[in-house]
C-alpha cells in the first residue's frame, strides 16, 4: 500500500523566544515492510541545524527557533510504500543489544498491578505469539482507550491503576508485561492510516516484542492486531522517551498553544 502523510505541529508563544531546541523523530524508517519514496521536511520561525541516526537508528533532526518568534511551525510531508508482514519485523538493528530492551525504565516499571494483569494472561498453547496477543487483549480489556486522562509522564503501573489510557499507555504496559516475563520488548512511534477518516489529531504508537525465530514482532495493543499496511515506523526506543516525535527546550516565552495537524491515506495508482 502506497500511504501519503502529511504532519503539521505548530507552536504558538504568549511573548517573544530568545531561544529553543527541538529534537525531531518525524522521518520514517527504512524498514522491513516499508519502503521511504519520498520525505520532506519544512520550518516557519525556525532552522535546520543538523541530522543523525540515535542508537535505535532513528533518524533524529535538531531544528533551533529563531530569536524573537511568536510561533514555530514544522511540516512534514511524503510518501511510504507499505507491504504485509504480519507484523513481523524480524533481525534486531541498531547500537542497543538486545537485552538493552529487558531491563525496566521508569514509564515501564512491572510493579504490583502489572504483575496481577501477567498472572491472568492465558498461555497460548500456539506458542509465545498466540500468548502475546492475550496480554494484549488482557491490557486492553483492564485498559480502556480514553483520552485526556493520562499523559506523557503517565507510567504504565498508574495507567493500569486508573483503568483508563490511550495508546502510549497501552503500550508501556505491554512492555513492562513482557519484559517481566523476560522478553525483549520496545516502543514503536508512527503514523496509522484510519479506516474512517483522512484527519487526524495526533501520531499513533505500539509495542513490538522479541519472539524466537521470528525477531521483532508488533502489537497494536489499542486495535487488537499486529501492524498491517495501515501502518508506518517512524521511531522505536525502550520507551516514550526514546522515540518521542518531538522534544525540546525554550526560554524567554511560555509556550502558549500547540496545534497538531495530522492526515493519513492511501495513495491511489493511476492505471496508464
């Protein structure tokens, strides 16, 4: 599937910066499964400083706001081809070795309310892909999507605890889960084409998990399915932190509003 994207934040200041960094993951992978046919990136009120790939191999982008904006505005654009793995993303890539990705970090604590969840997660008699897939179900039965009610710094063990998440909380907690049953587990931030609309309010995220023979392998706890066509990698990292779209730093004005634009949809072949 040929999907284009287009991506808008925008930041709006109550007075004059006199300075902020925004470190950038909004360019999408060269992937199993995907293939980058095009990406661009543009600013208003901010500069391009320079480019690298992190440990996970994320393409990260500084941009700095130029002194004395009222507003920044990033815009990304382009096209992704898209083939159907089954979720599978296999070989493991990047400077972290795998058991970087079992050890815990503060948003994928396995405290007490994580570890009741694994104990009522049925066996897969399939195997550990079949098992995943109820944790998954488990996590998003115990966790029902609703936003406004967590956020950013919201840990997986406070998320369970509330009852209620959105799809970063559903995957920390998958994470914590798995990596409490020694599985090797991680982050994954992009973008999701929607069956029922091309506009969208914000970035999609799920978790994939390591499984023998296979590699890595995805789950979009929220829908209840392994990535298909509709989805695109953008950043992977032990947790939100790593593969945030954007962070950053500002002083001398209080940032006053953030607006995100966001539309994803199929890109139709013309027959010649």
């Amino acid at each position: 599937m040929r999907l284009s994207i287009r991506h808008t934040t925008r930041y709006s200041f109550a007075a004059p910066i006199a300075h902020a960094l925004q470190r950038l993951r909004l360019t999408p992978k060269e992937t199993q499964g995907q293939t980058v046919l095009d990406w661009k990136m543009e600013y208003e009120g901010a500069r391009e400083e320079l480019s690298y790939d992190d440990q996970n191999v994320n393409r990260v982008t500084l941009v700095s706001a130029m002194e004395g904006a009222r507003e920044v505005v990033i815009t990304c654009r382009g096209t992704v081809e898209t083939r159907d793995q089954a979720g599978v993303i296999g070989s493991h890539a990047g400077h972290l070795p795998l058991w970087a990705f079992l050890g815990e970090t503060k948003l994928t604590h396995a405290g007490p309310r994580v570890r009741q969840l694994i104990a009522t997660v049925e066996r897969s008699e399939g195997g550990m892909v079949g098992t995943l897939h109820n944790l998954s179900a488990a996590i998003a039965s115990a966790v029902p999507y609703e936003t406004g009610s967590t956020g950013v710094d919201t840990t997986a063990e406070i998320a369970l605890g509330g009852g209620c998440g959105v799809c970063q909380d559903h995957a920390h907690i998958f994470i914590a889960a798995a990596r409490a049953l020694d599985i090797p587990a991680r982050y994954v931030s992009g973008y999701l084409m929607m069956n029922d609309r091309i506009d969208q309010e914000a970035t999609h995220a799920w978790a994939e998990a390591w499984v023998h023979n296979l590699g890595w392998v995805g789950f979009d706890i929220s829908n209840g399915i392994s990535p298909d066509t509709r989805y695109v990698r953008v950043a992977t990292g032990r947790d939100y932190r790593d593969a945030a779209p954007i962070t950053g730093i500002s002083f001398g004005g209080a940032t006053e509003n953030l607006h995100v634009d966001l539309a994803v949809e199929q890109q139709v072949h013309e027959q010649q």
